[in-house]
C-alpha cells in the first residue's frame, strides 16, 4: 500500500531541505506558491512547478518573494503556452484534454524579496548559491535530452541561468568582496582568486549566450558548454562557502 504525500507535507519538506522535494515534482523547478483569499484574509501555500520567462517575468527560489499574479490571456497566453508544451512534452497537452478547456497559465511579477534563510549572510549566501546548483544542473539534463534541436523555453532556461550567475557575480564584487576585504585583509588572496574566477565565468557565460543567439544552434555544440560551467561554478561555490560562509556569518548589521 502506498501513502500519498499530502500538499502540506511536500511543503514542510521543502521548507526543510532548502527547496528539494521528493515526488513528481523532484526534477522540476519548484517554488511555493502561497495565495491569499481578499474576502477572508486566510492563506494557502502549495507547491508548484515553474518555468523561467522572459523580461521580469522570471524567479528564483531561493527568495522569499512578494509577487503580482496575473492571468495571461490571448496570443500572450498562447505563445507562453506553446512554450510549456514544447517543453513538458506531451503531458501538458494532455493535461489540458483532460480539463476539457484552456489551462490557465499565470505569470509572477517579482515586487520585492530576500534570501529565504535569513540565519546569517553566510548561510544566506549558501541558499542562493544551493539555488544555482539546482539550476544548472536541471538545465544540463534538459540539454542532454534536448534531441536535435533546443526548444524554445530550453533557451530561455539557459538564458536566465547566465543572466542569474551574472547578476549574482556581480553584486557579489560590488558589495560582498570589497567588505571582506576590508574586515579581513587576510583574505586578500581569497577575494583577489574569487574575483578572477568571476572573470573567467563570465566569458564563458558570454560564449554560451553568443551560441543561443544562433536559432538553428546544435544542442552537441551547447552541451560541453553548459557542463564546463557546471563544473567551474560548482568549484567556485564551493571554494567561496569553505573561505566565506563562517566569515560572513560573524559580520553584523552595519558591517
């Protein structure tokens, strides 16, 4: 006899494991979706599956998010749907059959949000980072698979990893790197290897996103790519979290 996970369950475990869970929804991206009835004023958190879009239309879970729900309709919905089955294959379509009308597809607007942890910069940094980890390697094995060609939203997933790791590098030298190296001029060789390596990341990160500028692109030439940044991010991460993670967890509110 098998016991069936109840919703609240998946969430606890979620919670738990910093946003793994177990089930259908284990090799998806998940987040947890928490909804708030206007009349009564009583909420309603659910895990569910995403994918990233274009604009600001993207999330990461590692976030606690305030976002705006909008209900997509039109040649909007149409297209973003489209997308979905291209991507989920042929379950999505027959989600819908099965419904017996259009699927509703909605779109979150980000308003605001912090990491998730909120234990300490350092364990902060350990949940984005841990984020990062799902994410690449989620997008490896949908390129793997990918067949012949890269599907329209497989694009997009590999778009918003780079765009992710990025702005993450980024603000990691403009904000991070310069306070530990003035709180600890000890690990002056530590920030100056952390910062070369997010040079060395981010061409490669440009030579995959120059790829995926090609439409006809061969998903054999995309693979190497992604696993060699799969590799050197999951190296960078980890070097950064042994240096940093206890370091930043003894910084205090105004540091």
């Amino acid at each position: 006899m098998t016991v069936e996970t109840t919703a609240d369950q998946l969430v606890e475990e979620f919670r738990a494991t910093g946003g793994r869970i177990s089930g259908p929804l284990s090799n998806a991206r998940t987040l947890l979706l928490t909804t708030t009835d206007v009349r009564t004023g009583d909420s309603v958190t659910t895990p569910v599956s995403y994918l990233p879009d274009t604009g600001n239309r993207s999330l990461l879970g590692a976030f606690d998010l305030q976002s705006r729900a909008e209900v997509l309709v039109g040649p909007d919905r149409d297209e973003v749907f489209s997308r979905l089955i291209e991507a989920d294959g042929p379950a999505l379509a027959n989600a819908q059959e099965r419904f017996g009308a259009p699927l509703p597809v909605i779109a979150l607007y980000p308003v605001s949000g912090r990491p998730a942890a909120g234990s300490g910069w350092g364990n902060d940094l350990r949940v984005i980072h841990d984020g990062f980890r799902r994410e690449l390697a989620l997008v490896r094995r949908e390129v793997a698979s990918a067949g012949p060609r890269l599907a329209a939203q497989l694009k997009i997933n590999c778009l918003t990893m780079c765009g992710g790791l990025t702005h993450h590098h980024t603000m990691e030298g403009i904000q991070m790197l310069p306070i530990v190296a003035e709180k600890h001029p000890e690990l002056a060789a530590v920030v100056e290897r952390l910062s070369q390596e997010h040079e060395a990341m981010a061409a490669l990160l440009d030579e995959l996103k120059q790829l995926l500028e090609d439409e006809n692109v061969d998903p054999t030439k995309i693979l190497p790519k992604v696993e060699r940044i799969t590799r050197d991010v999951e190296a960078h991460l980890d070097y950064e979290e042994d240096q940093l993670i206890p370091v930043l967890n003894a910084l205090v509110p105004g540091d």
